[in-house]
C-alpha cells in the first residue's frame, strides 16, 4: 500500500479518534503532556499496522495500544518514584473539561492500572462490556468484576468531593 | 452526581480535534517510521539470504539492528503489520538514535559556582541515552548516587516533550513548560540542552522549541562564553582508572596547548605532558589525549589540567580532579 493512499484513508480515522484517545489517556495518566504523546504513539501504531487493520474497525485495536502504553507509563512512572522520589509537577489547568479531567484521573489514581482501563473504557467510551474484555483481553465476569469493584473504590472519593465543587 | 455519571459526562462532551497543522506534523513522523522498519525489513531479508546461501560465512550486522542493541521494554502492543516486502522473520524495530546507549561516562551540564558552565558525570548507567540523559537533566534530577552540587538555569516543571534527530545531525527539541523569563538565563539554560546532547556521537547541532519559540540550528559554539577556558570532560572526579585512560574536554589557551600532570597523595609530580587542542589563542578548540601509566606512587592521584602562561611558564586556568588507580585493568 502506498504511504500517499494509506494517508488519504487514515487522515479520517486520525481527526475521529485522536481527541478521544487523549481524553482516555489524559484520565489514566493525569498528566496532559504525557497523556498528548501516548495518543500520538497509539496511533503511530495504528497507521504502520493500518494495511493489516483499516479491513475491520481499527478502534480496538488502537485502544489495546493506548491503555498498554499508558500501563507503561505508570510502571515507568513507578520506577522513576522509587528512584528519586518525586511526584510530577502539578498542572495548572485552564480549561475547565480539562480541570474535571483531572480530578477524575487524581481520583482514579486509587485503582490498578487495568482498572482504570476498565472505567475509562466503560464511561468515558461508552463501550459496553464485552467489547472491553476483547481489547483488554479479559474475561467478561472478570471486566463486570473489575467495574463493580472499581465503582466501590471512586465513589466515596469521588461523591464527597463534588459537592464541594 | 455519581462517578460513572461524571465521568460519562465528560466523555459526551464534545472534543476538539486536532488541527491540520497536528496532522501534518504527525503524517511526516509516521512516515518516517514506516521508512525505517521498511529499511530494517530489507536488512533483516539480506541477512535471512546471506545465512542461507552463504554457507559459513561470517554475517555483519547492520548498525540499527541486532542483539548488542539495548532491548526495547513494555508490555506487549497488538501485532503490528507493514507493507513492507516479506521476511523470512520479524524484523528488529531499528533503535531511535536518541533511544541509543552510549559508551560512559556521560556528563549532564550545569553551573559551577562562579556561573562557569561545567560537566558532572552521570552516574546512572541504564539506560544511557540522549533522551534519558536529557530529561533527567531538565528535570534536574542527577541521578540516583547524589547531587551534582551544580546549579541550573531550567525553571522547574519544565519537562522533555519531544526528542528527535534529523539528517543524523541536528536534534530537534520540544521541552513544555515556562521558559526562563530574560535572556541570560534562556541563553545558559538553552547551553545545558545543547552540550548535554551534543556530546552524543551524531548530534551536532539543536533545534530547541520552547514555549513555542524556536531557536534553530544551536551548537556548543553558541555558547563558549559561558564556559572556563579550560574544560575536561574526561576523566571525571575520583573515577577508578586503569593503566591507561583518556583525556578529553574543550579548550581556548594560548597557542592550543593545553598541559596536564599527575602528582601522588604527597604533590609530587610523577608524569606530565601536553596535548594540542583544534584551536587555540583566541578560539575554541576540542583536545584529547591518552595517558598511560606505568607506575604510581600510590593508588589515590590528581590530574591537574591547565595552561602554561606565557610570561613565566606557571599553571593557569588549573581544573584538578582526584583519581583512583587500578593497575590491574586496562
């Protein structure tokens, strides 16, 4: 496939998916910079994979790519903390979708990463469950698990703190 | 309002898409990636023919691909395909140059006391790359065996956001956060990225956006008034050397000759010699030289490195830095 046809056809899918992307990462991550580059890079490898891909619905696949990247990163994030001891810098953020952004991702920092995965990819996508068990590449009454667990996690964080918001 | 609903709510609402200038950005990075692994794929095949056809012959690697490559980490990422000509196995993704381990020691950049722009070793050893280095660098962070006891010109909650090389020589550079506000400060923390790269083989020159200002074409060059006129590189304080190792910085003394000698724990001086900078009286100039010993008063040394002055033959500019000797090793 010629990179000029393979541009025409994936020019849609990138102006589709790469905000949303970014709003899942950005929830994962809390961290907007990071959170613009791992979108970025999930679509990088959606477009070296679209002549194998662009045939079915690329979504999944690149969100299987987005939240293994964001996992990544928490690891990466994890080691650097151990080694140094520091947090990431505060973002001071202006936008007030991104500001609630960031509360939700500061209150889904309380969940394992494939968790958070899971809530992002369940209200935030709007996907239902199974279509979440096939990118996550996990059982479906584990995903209902995970969710069910997850909620009971955020909503004492997350319902005290909207009232005072 | 519950948090499934809030964070629902947050995923209706209507998104900004990217802009067509993002797009261009990101069609250009994208093809530039497809060329790589298609080049990678015609080496991976060329190597399948040779081991193939080629009976007992002995096989080189390409520079890009092969085990003496550091591995690259994650979790695994859904199978990715190319269009690129089928080989007989998977080819090895070719390491991003500013992805590559360096041969140590590495030095990040910062400001002595007096202002002087000076190098502290790095001692954090994996992984030693331009992008590892340079964002530990601008995040001020010196590794994980202490402070450097240097200073910085990089406001705080700056970050690397891009690193790239370009023709094989030019590193472009986006850093997000707030750049320095005057222009003393910008020049000397704009010194700090470009001599942390560019002591990387391959990267001359940087092109550093910030605070979306670009500052194009920046080298070592542009920023020699920050530095003392003599400034070693190589060895590094209280490194352990062998029975012979290298000398190496940058220098403006006069007539390019820079000096060094090695004196015992009592200041005796046991060897000396010169070595010629590439350029001196008045320019800058690069020197190195390999020092071999023979024999040494004891396992503790100084290497004082300097100019001879003119008038009277004396030590000016003097840079001393204490060193541990291990005979044993080369």
């Amino acid at each position: 496939m010629r990179l000029r046809d393979r541009d025409e056809e994936f020019r849609a899918f990138y102006f589709a998916e790469a905000g949303r992307l970014k709003g899942i990462a950005l929830l994962m991550t809390g961290d907007p910079g990071r959170a613009e580059e791992i979108a970025q890079e999930a679509l990088l490898k959606a477009y070296r994979a679209w002549p194998r891909i662009r045939r079915e619905d690329p979504g999944p696949y690149v969100r299987t790519a987005l939240v293994n990247l964001c996992r990544n990163e928490y690891r990466r994030r994890l080691l650097e903390k151990r080694h140094v001891g520091r947090e990431s810098a505060p973002v001071d953020a202006h936008d007030a979708r991104i500001a609630e952004a960031m509360r939700l991702a500061d209150a889904l920092r309380s969940l394992p990463p494939i968790r958070k995965a899971v809530i992002v990819l369940r209200y935030y996508e709007d996907l239902p469950e199974a279509d979440i068990a096939r990118i996550l590449d996990r059982p479906l009454n584990t995903v209902k698990s995970d969710i069910r667990r997850a909620l009971q996690t955020l909503r004492p964080q997350l319902q005290e703190g909207a009232g005072s918001r | 309002m519950s948090p499934e609903d809030r964070i629902r709510k947050l995923g209706s609402a209507e998104i900004t898409g990217p802009s067509e200038a993002e797009w261009q950005a990101f069609s250009e990075t994208a093809h530039r990636s497809v060329s790589r692994r298609r080049l990678a794929a015609v080496a991976g095949g060329t190597a399948f023919l040779l081991i193939v056809f080629g009976g007992t012959y002995a096989v080189t690697r390409s520079p890009d691909v092969g085990p003496d490559r550091p591995e690259i980490v994650g979790s695994p990422t859904p199978t990715e395909a190319t269009d690129a000509p089928p080989t007989p196995s998977d080819p090895v993704e070719p390491v991003d140059p500013v992805d590559r381990e360096a041969p140590l020691p590495l030095n990040q950049w910062y400001f002595e006391s007096d202002g002087t722009l000076k190098p502290f070793v790095y001692f954090e050893y994996k992984p030693a790359t331009p992008r590892k280095l340079l964002e530990q660098t601008i995040a001020h962070i010196p590794g994980p065996l202490g402070e450097t006891g240097g200073t910085t010109a990089i406001p705080e909650d700056n970050r690397l956001a891009y690193l790239q090389v370009r023709d094989g020589k030019t590193a472009e550079v986006v850093v997000r956060g707030q750049r320095p506000s005057d222009d003393e400060n910008l020049h000397k923390a704009q010194a700090q990225i470009v001599y942390t790269l560019t002591q990387f083989d391959g990267i001359e020159r940087v092109n550093l956006t910030w605070e979306g200002r670009k500052s194009e074409g920046l080298t070592r060059a542009d920023f020699h008034d920050l530095l003392g006129p003599i400034v070693l590189e190589e060895p590094y304080a209280v490194q352990e050397v062998g029975r012979a190792f290298r000398l190496k910085g940058i220098a403006n003394v006069y007539e390019a000759t820079v000096s060094w000698r090695l004196t015992g724990e009592d200041g005796e001086v046991f060897k000396e010699g010169f070595t010629t900078a590439t350029c001196g009286s008045g320019c800058w100039g690069t020197f190195e030289d390999r020092i071999t010993l023979e024999r040494v008063p004891s396992t503790r040394i100084v290497l004082q490195v300097f100019q001879e002055s003119a008038e009277d033959g004396s030590p000016m500019d003097l840079v001393e830095v204490p060193l541990k000797v291990q005979l044993g090793t080369d």
